[in-house]
C-alpha cells in the first residue's frame, strides 16, 4: 500500500514543462484577477501561518473570491490539508524575503497599496475602507499577528470590527476570506454560475509545478526533479504512510 502511494505521487511530479509561466498565464486568463473583467486585482501574502490547516482553507478562499495570487515568504513547502483540491485553481509564489516580495507586489503586479490585517492604533474598517486599485494583504500567524518586519513593509491597515464579548481575534483564514468578500464587493466582481445549491467549478487545471510547493520567478523543470527527489525521501522516511511538509506543523 505504501509504494502505491510512492507511485502515486511519482506520477503526479513527473510531469515537466519548458515554459512553466504557461500555468500562471492560464490561471489568470480563466478568471484569476479582477473578477474576469480586468477589474483590479487582489493578492495575498502568506508568512510564519503555522497550522497546515489554514494554509488549505486560505487557498480556497483564493479561488472563491477570485484572487489574482497568493505568495508564500520564507519557506516554499506548504500543505493543502483543507483545500479540498481548490488550490490547483490558485498562483502561489515563492519569495525568499518580505523586500523581494513587496518589490513584486509593487513593480510586477502593479499594486497601489499593500495592506495588513490587523488590530492597530491606524487600521480602518476593511468595510469601509477605500481602496485604491490592486491591492495586497499581509496576513500574520494565527497567535502573535503580525511582525514588525511584516508591518515595514506595508503602506496601511485594516481590520475586521467584531461585536462579541468571547474572542480576541478571528482565525486567520476566516480572516482572510471576509477581506476578500469585502474587496471583491468593493470592485462588484462578477458572481461565478450557480448549478442548484452549488456553484460551478471549472476544471482542474493541469499543472506540472510541484504540488505542496512555492516556486518563485527562476523556477525550472530541474527544480520539479530536485521537489520529487525530497518528496519521495520524506515519504520514505515516515513509517505512517502519511505526508508530512517541511515548515507547516
């Protein structure tokens, strides 16, 4: 049983391509930013979140309010525990640090703003904040919120107001999806297609990118062998049979 796991995910690495922008390219060009109307777009940044959990609900709260990218800093391993397979309709990137990343928000993706979300003195209602056109948010770890780092580099707050005594905050990932509604309302992205009581998923895209990690703008299909390589070894290594991702315990 354990090898045909092993074979599995050989199968499912294996696949290598010479001009791998082609999946990002088609992932935006099915909806992926802008609501499918070359709307602005909206974009997320993803540091020090620990529960593996989080990360897959994230992604699928990517693809149900349309967001154009999410980007990974520091590690690229992440898990999709939670996802429900909603992260192959996600971009996700990788960026060794918070500069290079907020160089990419702001000279690659053209955003007018990075914003974070969090609880300070200087953060607006993300309700009824304004927004300015493409736009990044920084979301912090499930306990501790935000870095200083990760508050350097953004140009402003927002946060959710609440109105129950029983909390101090929101889980992250909830967090992040009623920002998402909130900008997605903001720019009246279009509604996807209803069928009965759920909507319509597209197909999955093929990708040949390494599933469970980040690459960044130099990867190629040597770096698809080298992620193959460490996955069999982890999978090898664990007597469970379960898959266990560096850096999302």
């Amino acid at each position: 049983e354990k090898e045909n796991t092993h074979n599995k995910v050989a199968r499912h690495m294996s696949a290598e391509t010479e001009n791998p922008d082609d999946d990002d390219r088609r992932l935006c060009d099915e909806g992926g930013g802008g609501g499918g109307e070359n709307k602005p777009s909206m974009h997320f940044i993803v540091q020090n979140v620990s529960k593996k959990h989080n990360i897959g609900t994230i992604c699928r709260n990517c693809t149900a309010f349309d967001v154009t990218s999410m980007h990974l800093v520091g590690n690229a391993h992440y898990n999709v525990f939670g996802s429900h397979g909603s992260d192959a309709h996600v971009r996700i990137e990788h960026h060794p640090t918070l500069e290079e990343c907020r160089e990419t928000m702001k000279e690659k993706l053209k955003c007018a703003e990075i914003l974070g979300v969090e609880i300070t003195e200087e953060s607006e209602d993300v309700s009824e904040y304004t927004f300015k056109g493409n736009t990044a948010f920084v979301l912090g770890n499930e306990g501790q919120g935000m870095t200083p780092q990760q508050k350097r580099i953004c140009d402003g707050f927002v946060y959710i107001k609440q109105y129950g005594p029983g909390t101090a905050s929101l889980n992250v990932a909830v967090a992040s999806s009623i920002v998402m509604h909130e900008f997605a309302k903001y720019y009246t992205y279009t509604e996807r297609e209803r069928d009965g009581e759920k909507f319509i998923v597209a197909d999955k895209p093929l990708s040949r990118k390494p599933k469970g990690v980040a690459v960044g703008p130099g990867w190629t299909p040597e770096d698809v062998r080298k992620e193959r390589e460490l996955k069999r070894t982890e999978y090898e290594n664990d007597d469970d049979g379960v898959q266990h991702v560096i850096g999302w315990d």
